[in-house]
C-alpha cells in the first residue's frame, strides 16, 4: 500500500538542516525541524500508549501554540484523527461534538478543564488532557516521559486524517471528514499553484481551529521546508514590524483593514514580501485596492471550504493572468468547478447559479450522516457548496451570495439557524431571525430580529447578554430589535431580504 500519510508527506519535505529555525515566536522561542519532528514522536507514542483503537478522534480545545500545533500533527503521526474547536465555544457547542464525535482523547486548556472533563467523561471519553500556550499541561508532562523516536502510522488515501465541525442551517453542526489523501493532494496543489520557493518565509497569524491557518498554511510551510514566524494573536503593528524578514502572508480580509489603519504600512516597508493571499470571507473591492496602492502588492484571493479546502484562486504567476479583485480565480489544477440552475443544468458564461465541485481535496462525506452526505452530492457525483456564484468567459470565479443564509463574521461561519435556535428558546420570545448586515470591521455581521409572546416584555439587550453564556463571541448578534411582527411571503416564510435592507446601513 502507498503511503498516503499527511505527516509522511510533510515530514519528507523538512530541510536536510534539521538544526535550522523551523517556528520563531513571538515570545522569542525558536523551535529547530528537529525539535518538531522529536516533539511530535513523543506526543505520537503518548496516544500509541494509550491503546486506542485505529482512528480514534482526539479532540482539542486550546489557544494557539507551536505545542498545539505539534499535537495535530502528532495526531496525523499516530493515525488517528484530530478534531479541531474554535477557542470560542461555548458548553452547550462542545457537549454536542462530543457526544457526535465520541473522542477518545480530549485535550483543553487548563482553566476549562472543570466543565470539558464533566462532559467528556459523561459521554465516555476516557482521557482528558490539559495544554496551555505557555507549554504547561498534562499532555506535555506525560509526553515528557515517552520515546523520541515513532514510526509513522501508515495510512491509505481514503483513511480518516480530520473532522472539522460546519453547522448546517438546520442548526445541527456536521462533521466533514476529510482524508490523507484530500490533504496531501491539495498541499501540494497549492505549493505548486502559488509559487513556494526556497527561503520564503511565512507570517502565521491566523488560528489554527480551521482549515485556514490549520491546513493552508501550516502544510504550505511545513511542505516547502519554509520557516514560520508565529504569533500567538494577530497583532496589525506586528506582522507589519515581521514583514522585512518574511515573504508570504495570509489573512482574512478583516485583518487586512486593520493593517491598513496603520501609518507603518508602507511599500518600502512590504518590499521584501512575495505573496499576500485573502481568504475566508469576500475581500472588498476598496481593501483590494486600497493594498495595491499602499504597498504595491496585488492581494491574492482564493475559495475554499471545510469541506473541499481550496477549490479556486486568482494566479499567483502574471503568465496563468491576472489577481481580479471581487473574483476568487480560476479552480485549482485538478479541481473541477461548475455552475448549475435550480433545474440542474448548466448556465451560460456569467449567469448566476449553485456552485458545484469534484476533486481529489473533496471531503469523504459528513460524520455518521450518509443521508445527508448523499443530499449534497449530485447523481454524476458533484459537490453542491451551497455557495451561489458565477463564472465568466475567461473562467474567473466570482461567488455573489450564499443559498443558506450564512453570516460570515471576521472570517468566520455563523448559521442564522443555529442562533435562532438559542434565542427562540429564551422565555418570551415567539420567534426570532438573524440576518447578515454590512460591518466596516468584520465584513458583516449578525442582527436579531425578534418577535415577543403576547403579553410578554423582552429586552434585545438582555437576549444579546444571555447569549454571551452560551455562544461563541463571533455568532453573538451585534444588535436585537424587538417587533411586533417579521415581513413575510405567501407561503409564510420569513422574509429575510427584506430584514437586511432594512438594517444595512446600521453599522454605517
């Protein structure tokens, strides 16, 4: 059988030089390729002594730290499957993927470790571990005590690498298993694709809960041998001070606006940067320029999901053409990219439609939901994104909206349903909406709308403040209006168009 493990694959590319930075700090710690590679054996043989059986899930809620990042790819080293949360989630989120995904290892941060390990043990989950950014926790102390030295886990193509948690509009999160295989083909796609060459060096300063920071760009460095300058928090004065000693950055474009807000930002001070790519959220037409013509460099936007990793991207090379603000570039080499009507037929060049995708980076189906898994695949065994877009004559991608409602937040995924669900379960409320409104800071965010029970008084800053306890802080409505009645159509559905044009300018 070929070997088709992700951590294989990565760890073949280190540099001959394992004594050589690998990771700097922003603390000032530098780990060398050596110490990765030993730290993460150690972690590998933690789990192999634990005898779990093959693909377990081992599910981590921690802040941002090279030692985080050392337990994926332990995980991946081990052959068992890493279940990324967002830091934000709340108890009621993380009751629910634990009892989904049956971990058989959970790993928190220290001051949460009281309410995680309550739940964890209540659903049969055997071990719980601590690890805190500053390298402290009971992962790390029994690591401590384990051999240098692993084996790597052979894995085939279809093997399980990752879960990553999506919340559908039903409200009820899916897990999108993504395989070795869907990986390692896309890392390399992508190492081709946009241009990685010996001495670049990255600025990582995304989290690393999600595909963006924990896959795009740490199998980006880690694949070219390239050294990472990590930071545990985005900082817009920081990355702007790391610029003259690296070469590639990625963000969300909500961080692009802050560094835009600096007076430091100038051409002389990006020169030594190759590549800025965006992704996660739609870049604004006026931050794509407003780049351009501060820096002199033309941001890289590309498309993607838990589900399919990358799928698009502008070019990287002026020979393949041009970066198009507003468009996402052309599908991936490999990746097959098209656009249906509701009838499921094709549209022509320009027309507006459901954007459906094949290729080896598309995810294996949703965690024990086949039914669901079969709903979002075609007969002829396409992807439907749910993203609703266009592709012009000269094959640009542009996606224009979202079929299911979704808010993208700062770059990050809040499912109106999901929300609703929480707050029509507040006493008083009869029934509520979330609707997307533009935000200068976050691209856009959420606005409740909410209607009371007859007789009943509620307060929209009191639902926004119980919410606090029980969501992460990016699906928090950033304001509640309470009415007598929502806008509907003639079948009784609420009109949510109409709420967004209400509210659109409510953020200026």
């Amino acid at each position: 059988m070929k070997q088709y493990n992700l951590y294989a694959a990565l760890r073949a590319a280190f540099p001959h030089d394992l004594d050589a930075a690998a990771v700097e700090t922003d603390s000032g710690l530098v780990y060398s390729w050596r110490d990765l590679d030993r730290a993460t054996a150690m972690i590998a043989n933690l789990l192999v002594s634990l005898d779990l059986p093959p693909g377990s899930r081992i599910a981590v809620q921690v802040e941002k730290s090279v030692e985080a990042m050392m337990l994926y790819l332990a995980t991946l080293r081990a052959g068992h499957v890493f279940l990324p949360l967002n830091t934000a989630y709340q108890s009621a989120e993380i009751e629910y993927f634990i009892g989904n995904a049956e971990p058989a290892v959970v790993v928190c941060s220290s001051r949460n470790f009281g309410w995680v390990s309550k739940l964890a043990f209540k659903a049969g989950t055997h071990h719980v571990f601590t690890l805190d950014e500053d390298r402290t926790g009971s992962l790390l102390a029994r690591a401590a005590h384990c051999s240098d030295r692993h084996e790597i886990a052979p894995m085939g193509v279809d093997d399980l690498a990752c879960i990553v948690y999506t919340s559908g509009t039903t409200g009820r999160s899916k897990g999108a298993m993504l395989t070795h295989g869907n990986m390692v083909s896309n890392a390399q796609v992508l190492k081709d694709y946009w241009g990685w060459r010996q001495g670049d060096v990255l600025i990582h300063a995304l989290p690393i809960f999600h595909v963006h920071g924990l896959f795009v760009a740490i199998h980006g460095a880690l694949l070219n041998g390239s050294k990472m300058i990590w930071l545990g928090k985005f900082d817009p004065k920081l990355v702007i001070a790391k610029m003259p000693e690296a070469t590639v950055f990625m963000g969300v474009p909500t961080l692009y606006v802050r560094m835009l807000a600096e007076p430091t930002l100038t051409r002389r001070q990006a020169s030594h940067m190759r590549l800025f790519i965006s992704g996660s959220a739609p870049l604004l037409i006026e931050t794509f320029n407003e780049w351009q013509e501060r820096t002199g460099h033309t941001i890289l936007e590309r498309y993607g999901m838990s589900e399919t990793i990358m799928l698009t991207s502008n070019p990287y090379d002026p020979e393949q053409g041009a970066r198009r603000g507003g468009t996402v570039g052309f599908p991936l080499p490999g990746v097959g990219v098209r656009v249906r009507g509701d009838d499921g037929q094709a549209v022509p060049a320009g027309e507006i439609g459901g954007i459906q995708v094949k290729g080896p980076n598309v995810f294996k189906g949703y965690w024990r939901m086949p039914d669901k898994t079969k709903e979002e695949f075609t007969a002829d065994g396409w992807f439907r994104t749910g993203d609703v877009g266009r592709i012009d004559q000269d094959g640009y991608v542009t996606i224009v909206g979202r079929s299911k409602d979704l808010i993208i937040s700062g770059g990050y995924n809040v499912y109106p349903a999901e929300v609703e669900g929480y707050i029509n379960e507040i006493p008083g409320v009869a029934e509520s909406a979330l609707v997307g409104v533009p935000h200068p800071d976050f691209g856009e965010v959420g606005v409740a709308v909410v209607i009371p029970k007859p007789g009943a008084r509620i307060d929209g800053e009191q639902i926004v403040a119980r919410l606090k306890s029980q969501l992460a802080n990016f699906k928090i409505p950033k304001r509640c209006f309470v009415v007598d009645e929502l806008p509907r159509n003639t079948m009784g559905k609420v009109q949510k168009n109409l709420l967004r044009e209400q509210h659109k300018q409510l953020f200026g």
